[in-house]
C-alpha cells in the first residue's frame, strides 16, 4: 500500500509538471504566429480545405496502418493475436502521445495497456512494446542521418546552416550509440530491467524476469527486428510524403527530397525534446526554421504543423474514447465478479 501511494505521489507531481511544461509550449506556439503573421498562416491552412484535410486524415490513418505492422512482425509466432490487436494499439499509443498531455513514455505505456485489453499477456505487451520502440528509434536514427545529408546538400550553404549540420551529425551519433547501449541493455541488462520494473510498473507487473524472458524470445529471431525495423524507415518515409502532400495542399510546390530533411529534422527535435507534451512548441518552432531554411516559408511551416495537430486529434479524440469505453467495461465486469464472489 505504501508502495502505490508513493507512485501516486511521484505521477501527481510529475503531472504537474507536465502541465506547465505543456501551457509553456501553448505559449511558444501562440508566440510564433503571432510573430510570423496569423493571417499567412491561418490563409495556409485553410488553402487545404475539408477535401484536403479529410485526405490527409485517411493517409495518416494509412500511417499507423504500416506502424501497426511493424510491431505485430515482432510478435508473429510469440502470441496467437492478429494485426488489428497491434494496430489498435499503435492507434492508442499514438493518440495518447499526441492528444494527452503526456510525455511520449506515457504513449507508450497506455498502448501496451490497449493492446493487454485485447488478450496480449502483459509480459508480452510491454516487452514488445520496448523492441517496438527500440527498431523504431533505430529507423529514425536512418532517417535523420539522410535528413542531414540532404540539408547539407540542398540548403544555402551558410554560416548557419554549417553549424546546424555540425550540431545534427554530434546528436544523431548521441542518438546512435544511445540505441546500441538500449540494446545491450535489453539483451544482457535484466537486472536494470528488474530495478525499473519494480519502482514503476503496478505490482502485477513487477516481474521483470517475464518480460525479459519474452524480450529474448523476439530478439531470438534476427529477421524479425530487421523487418521491423526495415517497415519502421518506411514509415518514416512515408511521414515525409505526407508532408510533401500537406505542403502542395497549401499550394506550395516543393522538391520532395528537400520535405524529407524538412519532415525528418522535425523528427529529430521532437524526439530531443521528449519530455515536452506532445512537443508543444518544440514542432512550430523546428517546421518554421526549416522551412525558411528551405526558402518555404515560416508560416507554411507553422501551417503544416497545424494541420498536423489536427490531423492527429481528428484521429486521436475517437481513439481514445473508445479506450476509456474498454477500460470502463473491463472495469465493470471486475466488480461484477467481484460481488459474486463476495
């Protein structure tokens, strides 16, 4: 008992946090508009129209179509359930990230939860859930890196951009080494596991040998990781298109290699700035500086990343209702049994 109200303890004032961290980046992104022209960028959005907008809310749903599957491949022959149980928790994960004011560990948390809801054993889920992270994290390492060639190669070679480059090259060799020291962890460092699983996770879950046991049965089979990771760089390109279709829906006609470094930078310092809610702020900010690095435009940037939003609320506000439906079933049907038993 002491050991839940410590936990409740440590997520109410992390909450908090989280909050203001959020109203912050609230306030950046009110900042920028204004700054960059609110007419601009309110005339940007809406140049894409419902039409528009209603197509880009299909292609991303196309989205987390691919990234459902490249966490289902890391489980085919480890647990009996099909796609839709790991495209609806893909679905959940991201919603939760990207509507919630949660951190992106928080998403990943609750899509391991959608997916146990489904029948998935909780070792599994979460197990799963860290590998799918991980080849995703790797992927995008791939995808920042052809981000930062393309930026080299294409945009105005200044001062500026120079130093930006040097600043990209040192954080994406951070980030994968970070990956490989990830790894190594999960295939050798059980213990550490067993350390944050028993500080964290709900007493039913604080059995850190059985995700363990379920991370080395995925790991045991290499062709899986490769093809999730091989689907996850296709997500990341696919990201990339749906930029460039967003950037010819407001009616500017750019070079699609030039919105892969654009899209992938973004990318880049929303994962840098993790512990940002939703990476308020943090994703105006990155789309309007590279936006004009490209000679796009701020306030098509500060569009895109509007109509990104709301793309991902459209998608993300029935997600997660549907959720807490689940939940509240489950938890009826528990105090049903209960009160039999009783």
């Amino acid at each position: 008992m002491a050991g839940v109200k410590r936990l409740s303890g440590r997520l109410k004032t992390m909450n908090r946090r989280l909050v203001l961290v959020a109203l912050l980046g609230v306030g950046l992104i009110v900042y920028l508009i204004v700054y960059v022209g609110f007419g601009p960028v309110m005339s940007a959005v809406l140049a894409v129209g419902w039409h528009g907008f209603a197509a880009l809310v299909l292609l991303g749903l196309a989205l987390l179509v691919l990234l459902g599957a490249a966490w289902h491949v890391l489980v085919r022959g480890v647990t009996p359930s099909g796609f839709a149980t790991f495209l609806w928790g893909r679905m959940v994960r991201d919603s939760a990230g990207e509507v919630l004011p949660f951190s992106q560990v928080g998403g990943f948390v609750i899509g391991a939860r959608a997916v146990i809801l489904r029948g998935i054993a909780a070792p599994v889920a979460f197990a799963s859930t860290i590998v799918d992270v991980t080849t995703e994290m790797m992927a995008q390492v791939a995808y920042v890196g052809l981000g930062i060639v393309l930026l080299a190669a294409r945009a105005p070679h200044t001062p500026y951009t120079a130093s930006l480059t040097g600043v990209l090259v040192i954080g994406v060799i951070g980030a994968a080494i970070a990956g490989t020291l990830f790894v190594i962890v999960q295939r050798s460092g059980s213990w550490i596991t067993d350390r944050l699983a028993s500080r964290w996770l709900p007493e039913k879950l604080a059995h850190a040998a059985a995700i363990a046991s379920a991370i080395d049965t995925i790991y045991a089979a290499p062709t899986r990781i490769g093809l999730s990771f091989a689907i996850h760089f296709c997500g990341w390109m696919a990201s990339a298109g749906l930029t460039w279709i967003t950037f010819e829906l407001m009616g500017a006609h750019v070079d699609f290699l030039a919105v892969v470094a654009i899209d992938s930078l973004v990318y880049a310092a929303r994962s840098a700035a993790f512990f940002v809610p939703n990476a308020l702020g943090v994703q105006e900010g990155a789309f309007a500086l590279l936006a004009s690095l490209f000679s796009i435009g701020p306030e098509l940037g500060i569009a895109a990343s509007l109509l990104k939003r709301a793309r991902d609320i459209v998608i993300g506000a029935p997600t997660l209702l549907a959720w807490q439906a689940m939940e509240g079933s489950r938890a009826l049907e528990a105090d049903r049994t209960l009160l039999k038993t009783e």
